[in-house]
C-alpha cells in the first residue's frame, strides 16, 4: 500500500512529516532487507534530508518538532554516513526545544521538560504526544544518558501521571494512567481523566529517558493498562 501510494519524488500526500513515518516504517519492516527497503526509500531520505534547517530542525513550516523528530527516525533508520551530521544537529534541535529555562520556564512550571508541536499552533504548550516522539527521536539518535534532557522530559512526565506518590500537582489521583498534560485531559471536556493514548505515550516516555521497566512510575502506568484495557 505504501509503495502504491509514494509520489515519484518519494513523499506521501506531499508531506515531509508522512513521507518520515512511512519511510521509517519501511526501513523496520521485518523480513525485509535494508537494500531492499532503500530502493524504496532512499529518495523520501534525500527529501528530508534537504529540509535540514542551519538550526537543526527538519521541516517546512508547521509543527516542526513533530516533523523533525519523525525526520530523525527515518534517517537513523537509513543509517546512510551522509545523513549523520543532520542527524547530530537535529537531535540538538529537540534538546533545546524542550520547555526549560532557555524559554523561560522554570523547574516549578507544569510545563518544565516538556515538547509541544513547536511555532504557534500549540501556544508555547507542551504534550505527552509530542514530547513522546520528541524522547524517541533522542533516543534512536544516541543522546547520551547523562544528558540533563532526560531530567527535565521525566519532570513533565511524572506531571502528566495520575501517580500522587510522584506527581506535585495537587489534582493528581493515583490510577497511574497519564493525560495530555498537566492538568488538562482529552477526555471529559479537559478533565484531569486518565485516558489511553497519553498513557501509552507515557510508558514509552519513561522509558526512552532511560528509567526502566521495573520502575514503580512505569510499573503504575501498566497496571492503569491492566485495568482499562
């Protein structure tokens, strides 16, 4: 289907941020060689690779951390030593998108340490969705474990967890599902519910910032799964 669907200059629906998901999915398809996937993809990488900014962001115009961090898993995914530079400095670019004191936002803030969809469409906000790509496309591109993103990305995760034990926030229950973010759920007209696909983000989360599966944060997130499956 997606091969049927690739335009001949190697994008899908003549969007960088589809063109990176289906390309990156292509290049983990089991049972499929690496050459054979970049017959396919090789061209999608060329133009993503193209939309490098002198920043590090890899985009258009909208959502650039949304599209930058997809850009980043298909590059990786190629693994071509061309695309290397580009993905060092892109991976910088997401480090210093996280919401932090270089954009004014203090340790205290609901916001700290985490990623929104990047430009205005979002307000300056940040989300479990978006950050959750963001930490993927870190990970995948070999940000080391010390970096102090990873710090800061775990503080708006704990801040998103109904888990009271860990979460500072005074509306926190304690079912260990997560919301949108803090304080702001996608269901029940903005309440503070956890729901299924911010908690699926956050498990993912957790552990793309390297806190492992034993963890009582991730441990808490499974057993919301378990109960609302």
């Amino acid at each position: 289907y997606l091969k049927k669907n690739q335009a001949a200059d190697g994008r899908w629906e003549e969007h960088p941020g589809i063109a990176a998901l289906a390309a990156a999915a292509l290049l983990k398809q089991p049972g499929v060689t690496h050459a054979a996937a970049m017959q396919t993809v090789g061209k999608s990488l060329d133009v993503l690779a193209k939309l490098a900014k002198p920043d590090g962001g890899i985009y258009q115009k909208d959502i650039p951390h949304y599209i930058t961090a997809v850009s980043v898993m298909a590059l990786v995914a190629g693994g071509r030593p061309t695309d290397k530079l580009i993905i060092d400095k892109a991976r910088a670019y997401l480090v210093e998108h996280l919401l932090d004191e270089g954009e004014g936002v203090s340790p205290s803030d609901k916001f700290y340490g985490g990623m929104g969809y990047g430009g205005t469409s979002d307000g300056g906000k940040a989300d479990m969705i978006s950050l959750e790509y963001g930490l993927r496309a870190m990970k995948e591109a070999d940000l080391p474990a010390n970096n102090p993103a990873w710090d800061k990305a775990i503080k708006f995760i704990q801040r998103s967890q109904n888990n009271s034990e860990t979460n500072d926030q005074k509306w926190a229950a304690n079912d260990g599902g997560l919301i949108y973010y803090p304080g702001y759920s996608q269901v029940d007209q903005g309440s503070t519910r956890s729901y299924g696909a911010a908690s699926y983000a956050g498990i993912m989360s957790y552990l793309w910032a390297n806190v492992k599966k034993t963890d009582p944060r991730v441990q808490a997130v499974l057993k919301w799964v378990r109960n609302n499956y």
